[in-house]
C-alpha cells in the first residue's frame, strides 16, 4: 500500500497562522501521492470580533485569500482549486463537511488554535466539532512539521485496540506514503496501583496482540514499521513525549469521536494531545 496515500485532499482556510502551516504539509501529502486538493474557506458576512476590533470579511477578501492559497499550491506544483462557501459563524465545520463528502475527500485538512475542551466548546472549534460531522480522516495542524521538516517521514501511531486498529493502519500507510518513510506503532498499557502492586488494566497478552496485529498489517502494506509498548502514564501526554524523542513528523491516532461534552467528561485523548503537542496530529476514519 506504500506510496498510495490520499487521492484527494480538502484544505480548509481561515487565514490563521495554523491554516499557514497546513499549506506546506498539505502541499507533502499531495506530493507524495499525486492528490488533488481542494482550499475551501468559509465566507459569512456576520460581524464578529477580531483582533481587537469589530470587523466584517468581505468578499474581495475571502477571494483573495482562496487565490493566495491556491498559488502557493501551485507555486508547490500541487493540483489545487479553491471555492468560496457562506455559512454562519455556527455551522463552519458543517459547511466544510458538506464540501469534503461532496468532494469525496479522504483526507481534510484544518488547522486549530489547540483550545482547551470547554473553551472548545464555548467557541465552536472547527477542528472537534468536525470530527463528529464526518467519518473521514482529518489532519489538524497547530504548528510546522517536525524537526524533519517532512510530513510523513516518521510516522507515530498510537493505537488502542478494538475497532480503532484498521482505520488507524490505514491512515499511518496514507500519511507514510513517500519512499523512505517509516512507523512506529505504540501502545500506552493502563494501569492501576492496588494492594498486589502495579497491575495491568488490560491483561499484557492482550496489548500484545493488538500491537502485533497492527505491526503485521503495517508490514502487509511494504511500511517499515515497528511497535513498542508504553509505560503506564497519562495517554496523551505519554503520546507527546514519544512523538517529541523519536522526532515523529506526524502523530496518528484512531477515534470514536465523541462529541464535544463526551470528550470534556471522559477525557479525549485527541483533544489532549492538541495540548500536549504542536505536532500535527491525524485523526483516523472513523471505524465502522
């Protein structure tokens, strides 16, 4: 499966200095697999609150934004278009859903402020509220790429188990497209402290075979791959320290994605690893 990673690509374009640095790792991906991409950005005229100041966008503007993204693609040698869609400052991630399923898009691209949950959720974040609107994978990006400066080079899956392996080998080939690239494949084991000692939450054979079974669907699809069991430790925050020492490019996890107060109460790993880590961070399908 190596070197057949995304077909086609939706950007989505705010202007923000995430949305910035999605450009270059959109421009990697499509080059790795000869994509097309698509910049959407979404135009309301509602007054809103920005940089201190009471503005509205105009449509020259929202134009030329589209147009400026669309030639830095170019400039990239990336087949790209761009589109205007209207929506309300409530129904963003709505809008961008609708344009990925009408695009048949198998990867969307969104940059993200890294919020914390419930100011997430008092400011609608584009990034979470699209993770419940579609089924397909989503790249959120806050900062640049890795030390690398490649956008697939080491790939760091963190898998945890169930019916999130699939979707999350799938989208680590995708993301691991180009020659050369790599994936390593973690687990994080859960435990607790009782009277025995320390002792494992899931039993070790079974962590065991769900990172052998994601290693042997890695190396199925010609990745070089390897896997490695994690210390006990909080998930994301564990996650965040592997991807920094290994120099991970990108990090992919699985999700059943929850809503937005699912995700407050029971505790994301994806919205905790936006604050644990700069990193760009792909979510993988949805599973079935």
């Amino acid at each position: 499966m190596q070197g057949h990673g995304f077909s086609k690509i939706l950007l989505a374009t705010d202007g923000s200095n995430q949305a910035e640095a999605a450009i270059d790792i959109t421009a990697q991906f499509a080059h790795a697999s000869s994509a097309s991409v698509r910049v959407v950005h979404v135009w309301s005229l509602e007054v809103h609150h920005r940089h201190g100041v009471w503005d509205v966008e105009i449509r020259s503007e929202a134009e030329h934004l589209i147009n400026d993204t669309v030639r830095r693609l170019h400039d990239k040698d990336v087949d790209a278009e761009g589109t205007i869609v209207r929506a309300d400052h409530a129904h963003v991630a709505s809008a961008i859903a609708e344009s990925a399923r009408q695009m048949h898009a198998d990867l969307v691209v969104v940059g993200s402020r890294g919020l914390s949950d419930w100011q997430a959720m008092m400011q609608h974040s584009t990034s979470h509220e699209l993770l419940t609107a579609i089924d397909a994978p989503v790249l959120i990006v806050r900062g640049q790429l890795g030390s690398n400066g490649h956008a697939g080079e080491r790939v760091l899956m963190a898998v945890a188990g169930g019916a999130d392996v699939v979707p999350a080998v799938h989208a680590a080939v995708a993301a691991a497209s180009a020659p050369g690239s790599r994936i390593l494949a973690v687990h994080v084991a859960q435990a607790v402290i009782g009277t025995q000692g320390l002792a494992f939450v899931e039993p070790e054979e079974e962590i065991r075979t769900t990172l052998q079974r994601a290693g042997d669907l890695l190396r199925e699809a010609g990745v070089r791959a390897e896997v490695k069991m994690l210390e006990p430790g909080p998930v994301a925050q564990t996650i965040a320290d592997v991807a920094a020492s290994w120099r991970a490019d990108v990090i992919v996890i699985g999700s059943s994605r929850i809503g937005d107060l699912g995700s407050l109460l029971l505790g994301s790993v994806t919205h905790s690893l936006l604050r644990a880590t700069e990193r760009p961070i792909l979510v993988a399908e949805r599973p079935r």
